[in-house]
C-alpha cells in the first residue's frame, strides 16, 4: 500500500540505503525536507517500510512549467526487483499530473538509470560525479 508519510518516518531507510546505514538520521534529511510543497511516498507491506521517495518542487534548467525534483529514492535491499519502486513511482507521477506538475527530474545513480528508463525517463546530461557516491545523471520524465 502506497501512503504519504512524514520525513521521520523514512530516514532510517534514506540511512540505511543511500548512505550505507553511516548517517545519523538527522544528517539524512535534505534541507529543502520541509519546504512548502514537498511529499514523501512509502510503499507498505503490511507495516513495514519496503520503498521510498520524496518529491520537491523545483524547476530544472530551461523547462517551462512547474518542475519537481525527485529526491532519496530508495527500496530495502529485501524488497527490491519486487515492482514496488515502479508503482512508488507512477503513483507520484499520476498524483503531480493532478497537481498540474509538468515534469519531474533526478540526479540518478548511474547503477538505477535501467530502473528509470523503464519508466520512461531520458538522460538531459553528461554523466558527472558526485563525490563519495559515484557517477550520476540527470533525467527526466514529462509529466504534461
Ligand atoms: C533503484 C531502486 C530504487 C529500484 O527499486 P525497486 O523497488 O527494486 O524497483 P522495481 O522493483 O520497481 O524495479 C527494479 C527492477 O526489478 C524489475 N521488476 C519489476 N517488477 C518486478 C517483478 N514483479 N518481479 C521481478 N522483477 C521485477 C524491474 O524490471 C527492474 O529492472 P531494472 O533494474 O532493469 O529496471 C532500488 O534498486 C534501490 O533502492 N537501489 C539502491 C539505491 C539507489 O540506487 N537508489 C536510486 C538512487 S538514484
């Protein structure tokens, strides 16, 4: 099951996942965590916290329109390859339509582009690094 939920509640998995469990749940929230606007998504199995993802608005580049960055996308090692990350999602991607949202971007891991591309996302960048984590692109789905 597919619920909005609070920044708290997906720290320890933004920790755990993206940081290699070396943060302080604290030290996993983003700035912009709070920022008028901005949702959270879990996928659910049962109670427990399988899939995650939140979402900022925030325009890219030269795209017109309302623009959101999709930040901290993460599925439990133990979840994963499940589809829950992909309903997680398109969940996202039909809610932001209602929202009148354009389009949504990320800067994406290089190892996860397949998952995006699936989804119908496209690289906009050059591949570039970023530091201790690894080689990253841009992409991007239009939304409407
Ligand atoms: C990238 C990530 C979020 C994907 O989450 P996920 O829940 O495993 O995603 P899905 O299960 O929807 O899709 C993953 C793969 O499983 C496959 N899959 C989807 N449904 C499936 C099913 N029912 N049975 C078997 N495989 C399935 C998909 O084809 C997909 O293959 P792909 O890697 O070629 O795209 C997850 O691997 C992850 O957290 N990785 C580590 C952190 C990370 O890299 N995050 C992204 C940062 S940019």
């Amino acid at each position: 099951m597919i619920k909005f939920i609070a920044v708290d509640e997906l720290l320890a998995i933004r920790n755990e996942v993206l940081r290699e469990g070396k943060l302080t749940p604290d030290e996993c929230i983003f700035p912009s965590d709070s920022l008028p606007g901005v949702f959270h998504l879990g996928f659910y199995v049962g109670d427990e916290l399988a899939s995650i993802a939140s979402f900022h608005p925030q325009s890219y580049g030269e795209f017109t329109g309302t623009g959101y960055q999709l930040r901290g996308m993460a599925t439990v090692e133990a979840y994963r390859g499940k589809g829950f990350g992909n309903q997680l999602l398109n969940f996202a991607i039909v809610y932001l339509r209602g929202q009148k949202a354009n389009y949504l971007w990320c800067n994406a891991r290089k190892k996860a582009i397949p998952f995006y591309m699936n989804m119908g996302f496209e690289a906009i960048s050059a591949e570039f690094d970023v530091p201790g984590i690894g080689p990253h692109y841009v992409l991007y789905v239009k939304i409407q």
